[in-house]
C-alpha cells in the first residue's frame, strides 16, 4: 500500500471545464504558457514565457517553474496570449530539447484526469517514467541482472481451425485502421498467445506497432521471452519489474526513437511512447492488477480502449475466464467476441473433484485443514515423485461466521454479501452499507449449534504440511513471505527444477505458470474467496479455480484438482468443475441485474482516512451530506459510510463510502461537485476510486 494522493485541494473552479477544453494545442500564440503539475492541483496555471525562451518552450515540453514556494517541473499543455492573474511568473527554463508528450498522448492524460477524478499534470506524471517526472534529462545506467530463461517456442505455429477464424477478424481490423476491440475467450492452453503473435506479425508487415500487457511481469519471464525469441531481441522492448528507473528512462527513450515496436511490460507499458501504434494485447484482460491502486487510479482496460480509440488501433483482451464486465460488453456487440474452445492437441482439462467439507466436519476426527481425500493424494503424488500446489485463495483477512453443519453464510439482507465479523465490537458488520448485527449462536438455516469462524493463513497450512509430511521439501509463496525483491524469482526457479515438492501460495501461484510435473492442485479452501466481503467474490472464485486448475497436468501426466468447501453447491464451484464459463456468466449476470452491481451500474468508493476514528468518521459522514444535498434529480445512490475491512491501517482509521448509478458522469459530477463544498479538516486525506476493483 502506498499513501493516497488527497483529492480534497480541488475545488470546482479548478476542475477542467469546457473553457480550458478549447486550449489550443498546436497552435502557438507565446505570450503565456499553460502549465500543470504532477501533484492534486487542479490547474492549468498561467506562465509567463521570457523573451529570451520564446522559441524553446511548445506543449509537451517539461519546464522548470516556481509554484508556491517550490521550484517544480511542470508540463507545458498549452498557450494563451492573455492572462486573467494578476501575479503571473516567468518559465524559469525549458527542460526538454524536444517534447515528451504528443497531441494524442495529452488527449489520453486530460481523458483519465476527468475519468477518474484526478489532476491533469498527475495524469501526465503517471504517463512518464519516475525519472522524466522528476526533471531529470540524463541518466547513469548500472546493470541489473535480469534473469534467462530457456526459450521454449519454437517457431510459427500453423494456425487451427479456431486460430485462423480469429486471425481473420484482427487481420481485416488492422488492415482497415479500424479500431476494434476483441475478446478472445480461449480456454488455458487453447493457444491464446500464438494468436497474438501473429497478430502482432501481420501489424508490424504493416508498420505498426504493438504492446502487450502482461498481469505481472516478474511472474511471466516465460510469456516475455515467447515474444523475444519469435520477433528478435532488437524488435521487443521488455519492461522488467527488476529494472532500475535509469533503465526505464533509457528503454523509454529508445523505444521512442523506433519506426515500429514491440513493447512487453506490466499496466504501465500501456504509456510506452511507440509510433505508429497498430495493436494492444492485454493478457489475462481479468487480472486485478490491471487496476492502478494509487492516484490515478486508473484501469488499464479502459485506458487502453480510449489509447486504440485515438490512434485507429486494435485491443486484444485474451482471458481463459473473462471479466463479467468484458464478457457483458460482447455481449452488447461492443466487443466482438473471439473463442478458442479447444486445447491444443486435444490434452485433456484436468480432472476436478470437489470435497464437502461439511461431511469432513461430522464425522469429528479430522484436524480442520485437510481432508481424507486431499491429504492421501498428495502422499500419492508425493511418492510418485510428483509435485504439488497448494492453494489458498486469498490471505484470510477477513472473517465471516458460517454454519460447518450445512455450510450457510451469514450475509446482508439488503446488499446480499458476506458480513465480516469484529473482533473489537463483537459484532458481524457489512461493509457496504455498515448495517451490524450479533452474530447467531444457532444457524438460521438448519438450526444447528455449529456455528465457526472462519479465517485460514498460508501459515498454518505450511504447518499443517509440514506436521503430515515432514519429509517433503515445502516453500510458501504469499506477500508475507515474499517480501524479498526477488524471493519469488528464486522459489520459482527451484520449484522449476523440482528442488521443491510442494508449492503453498495465494492466487500469485496460479498465474500463467507452466511446471510440467506439477500433477496435483489442492485448494485449501474455496469458502475464503466466496465469502469475500464484496460483489465480486463469485466471480473471483470461478476464475481463480480455473486458473489453478489450469496449472495442472501441463506436461505429459494426468493433472487432477482437488477443492475442499462448506458450500459445494455453490455455482460457481459448480461451473469451475465443469469448466463452464458460459454457464458461471449466465447465473452471475442474473445476480449482478438482481443486485444492481456492475455491468448495470457504475461504482465510486471514496475512502477517508485519518488517524483518530471519529475525525474520520464525522468527515465522511459530512462529505457524504454534501454530496447527499448537492443531488437534485440524477439517480445516485449512495451506500454508506462503514469502517473499511481494514479499519486501522498504519495508524490510521479509514472510512468509505460508496456511489452507484446507471451512468459513470453522474456520479462523478455529483462527488465533484459535494468535493468543491468540503472544507477538508486538517490531518483528513480523501481518496476517490472510480470503478474499484
Ligand atoms: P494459451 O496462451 O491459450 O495458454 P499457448 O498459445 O501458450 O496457449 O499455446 C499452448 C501450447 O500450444 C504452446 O506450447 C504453443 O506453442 C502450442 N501451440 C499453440 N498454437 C499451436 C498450433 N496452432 N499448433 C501447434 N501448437 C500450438
Ligand atoms: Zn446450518
Ligand atoms: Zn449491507
């Protein structure tokens, strides 16, 4: 977690209106110049330009300027021949020889700044690498080792039959520059990623260039490679999460430099300066990292959409299990949907059972971790001489109260999620519209007295583990325990060289990882990710079974995915036994019409935070009067505000509230405007995240 950015400094009057909309970028008019800064201020503010730097400064350029009583770099976005301030300072000098950012790339800036309720010049730092942010023009390079990895693929593939179908519709889209956005829905090993490599073959034939966004860089060497060994070293520009911020700047500056480029990197590569931009893949287009947790707080999705839109190009979103949101988008037609329903070479999906745990819980004996079934077949695998991941969906932080006899959860009746129990105030308390209540000591279901709290670690599983087979060669992959910059690279690498048996993590193991003897997937517990204390738990958990499912069985050997739950008959369990998205969609988009969450409606959550819990608390309460009073007839709802899942983090209580409505401009006029009326007391931070994730 790093610190929010405020919002609160912003007042309407600084929001971009329509009048700094008619700024004009190309045209040169020196007199005053228009300046922003990568910090929560709204701007453009007013600059004298010196006769002296006259033919030096353009828009796009970064300058040195004095704002308040700080030296700062500013980015010129525009020119006026008057100004209406009365104390109007001089651009003090102009960093750049040339500039940084083209008309299209302030375009894309000025369209996050509004989308997600963030300053112009903080869109634009964002769109830099640290070091241009910071004024710097030169950099000292010193090596960083970025690890090899065998380089698997071969060559060019000839297509299948599903293959050369969605090949045709990408090839017809960027031969006409039109700018399309396809989904391609390929099951895991459906050969998702020679699709896109051929399409990036038929853009670079033409003269464009492609990036490809990958979830997380450090966990897919072997997907950056693919792309290394099939174009050339001296075509892909790599964006590795070990580089030092010099590499970066220098990689920036030379893939600017490029008729063409291939780009491989993690959300921000989505930024990358390439000319003649033909094609944007996103990877895994599901994955959560894909949204930016810090001001802005952008979603690299829509980011890229608006990118494509600007440039004429084309965005591939690949996913074995797509995005509600994207898959109700193709739905619409507004994404032409693309399906790879088959694997390659017919290898078969593995086997998935799953195992009551309600049944485990009768019969008393069991310790409360592992079942019979789970247990035996990993000491099967174990003596095969096999390895196997073991799978917590997600690190427990969250507890929630259910019945162990017939599985039922204790959820809001009015926002239909799981409530989260207390430890302070004892209570169950929902974190969307704060409503508490005591948890049951009998289940309100079948009236059983068998009512548990429910939180598991990787910790004591690794314990657990350790305690049942103590002579297998055990390593745990969570934040925690990863707190090392490269510790993962390494577990990773060992795991690969079957120097480890058995593989402990949360969702981070599950992605794109191919280990061809990894024969046996256990999933500890699906009930952690389905009791989430948030719409999305389904959808999560649907995707994260498919996705570890998917890590099974890779190689020669049968794989077989093991899933322990209280709620075995829960659709979405269901439907990830059956490897069936079409059937997981159509009951999830029912519930989201039912519920009247996303896709049929648009969420912000503004969190406020402060260190004494009433000063938080009474802020929100009157930020959400304000916006509650400055409503007239447009239709936001506002839930809330409650204590955040996290109450108390690093000294500091937090808040949130949440705005739902049918149209994203709505909400966010409403906030902006209940924004400008907030007198922000001292020590109060704000945060706006619109579509969170
Ligand atoms: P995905 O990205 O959907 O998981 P990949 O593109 O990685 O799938 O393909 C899975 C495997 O099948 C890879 O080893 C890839 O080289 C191979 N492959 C993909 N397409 C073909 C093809 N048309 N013919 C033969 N092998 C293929
Ligand atoms: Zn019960
Ligand atoms: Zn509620």
């Amino acid at each position: 977690m790093t610190n929010d950015t405020s919002f609160h400094s912003v007042s309407l009057e600084n929001i971009p209106s329509e009048e700094s909309d008619k700024i004009q970028m190309t045209e040169r008019e020196l007199g005053f110049a228009k300046i922003v800064f990568g910090l929560p201020v709204e701007g453009p503010f007013d600059y004298r330009v010196p006769e002296g730097l006259k033919s030096s400064v353009e828009i796009g350029k970064r300058v040195w300027v004095n704002f308040g009583k700080r030296r700062l770099v500013g980015f010129v976005v525009g020119f006026a021949r008057e100004s209406d301030c009365d104390d109007v300072k001089n651009i003090e000098a102009v960093i750049d020889e040339y500039p940084l950012l083209d008309d299209k790339m302030l375009e894309l800036t000025k369209w996050i700044s509004q989308r997600y309720l963030c300053s112009w010049g903080q869109a634009i730092a964002s769109a830099l690498p640290a070091g241009l942010r910071h004024g710097k023009t030169q950099m000292q390079t010193r090596s960083a080792a970025v690890e090899d990895y065998d380089l698997e693929d071969c060559d060019e593939k000839s297509p299948t039959a599903h293959q050369s179908r969605a090949l045709d519709e990408i090839t017809r889209a960027i031969d006409k520059k039109a700018s399309e956005v396809f989904l391609l829905h390929g099951i895991t090993g459906s050969g998702k990623t020679e699709v896109y490599l051929q399409a990036i073959k038929k853009a670079k034939g033409v003269g464009r260039s492609s990036i490809v966004l990958v979830p997380e860089i450090a966990l897919t060497p072997q997907t950056a490679e693919r792309f290394k060994s099939r174009f050339g070293n001296e075509n892909v520009f790599v964006f590795h999460s070990k580089m030092l911020d010099s590499q970066r700047f220098l990689l920036w500056h030379k893939i600017r430099s490029q008729k063409t480029a291939i780009v491989v990197g993690a959300r921000s590569a989505i930024f990358s300066p390439v000319k003649n931009l033909g094609l944007i893949v996103i990877d895994e287009e599901h994955e959560n990292t894909y949204k930016q947790e810090d001001a802005p707080r952008y979603n690299t999705k829509d980011v890229a959409i608006e990118r494509a839109r600007l440039q004429g190009a084309c965005v591939i979103l690949g996913s074995a299990t797509p995005s509600i949101e994207s898959y109700y988008s193709a739905q619409k037609k507004e994404f032409k949907l693309l399906k790879l329903p088959e694997r390659i070479q017919q290898r078969g999906l593995p086997l998935v059972s799953v195992v009551d745990m309600r049944q485990q819980k009768r019969s008393k004996q069991r310790p409360e971790i592992f079942s019979f079934a789970l247990e035996q077949e990993i000491g099967n695998a174990l003596q095969k001489k096999e390895q196997v991941m073991l799978f917590l969906n997600r690190r427990g932080f969250s507890t929630f109260v259910h019945c162990r006899k017939c599985g039922h959860v204790i959820s809001c009746k009015s926002c239909s999620v799981t409530l989260t129990f207390h430890k302070q105030s004892g209570k169950l308390v929902c974190h969307y519209c704060n409503n508490k209540t005591e948890p049951p000591s009998i289940c309100p279901k079948c009236q059983s007295s068998y009512m548990g709290y429910f939180g598991i670690g990787t910790q004591r599983i690794e314990n657990e583990v350790s305690r049942l087979f103590p002579e297998a060669r055990i390593a745990r992959m969570d934040t925690d325990a990863l707190s090392k910059r490269d510790a993962h690279q390494k577990i990773l690498s060992s795991f690969k060289k079957q120097q480890i048996d058995i593989l402990i993590g949360t969702q981070m193991i599950a992605k794109g990882l191919d280990f061809p003897n990894v024969t046996l997937v256990g999933v500890v517990s699906a009930d952690v990710s389905l009791n989430l204390p948030d719409f999305r738990s389904a959808e999560r958990t649907f995707n994260l079974l498919t996705q570890v499912g998917g890590r099974a069985g890779r190689g020669q050997l049968k794989g077989r995915v093991i899933v322990q739950t209280y709620s075995p008959d829960h659709y979405a369990i269901e439907s990830a036994k059956h490897h069936d998205y079409d059937e997981f969609y159509k009951k999830e988009i029912e519930n989201r019409k039912c519920t009247d969450f996303p896709p049929f409606t648009n969420i912000i959550n503004v969190t406020v935070r402060a260190k004494k819990q009433e000063k938080a608390k009474d802020a929100i309460l009157e930020l959400k009067n304000l916006v509650d009073s400055a409503k007239t007839d447009s239709e936001v709802e506002i839930l809330g505000p409650s204590p955040c899942i996290v109450e108390k983090m690093r000294g500091q209580y937090r808040w949130s509230m949440l705005l739902r409505s049918r149209k994203i401009d709505e909400s966010v006029n409403l906030l902006k405007k209940g924004l400008s009326k907030f007198k922000k007391p001292s020590g109060v931070y704000v945060a706006v995240d619109v579509d969170p994730l």
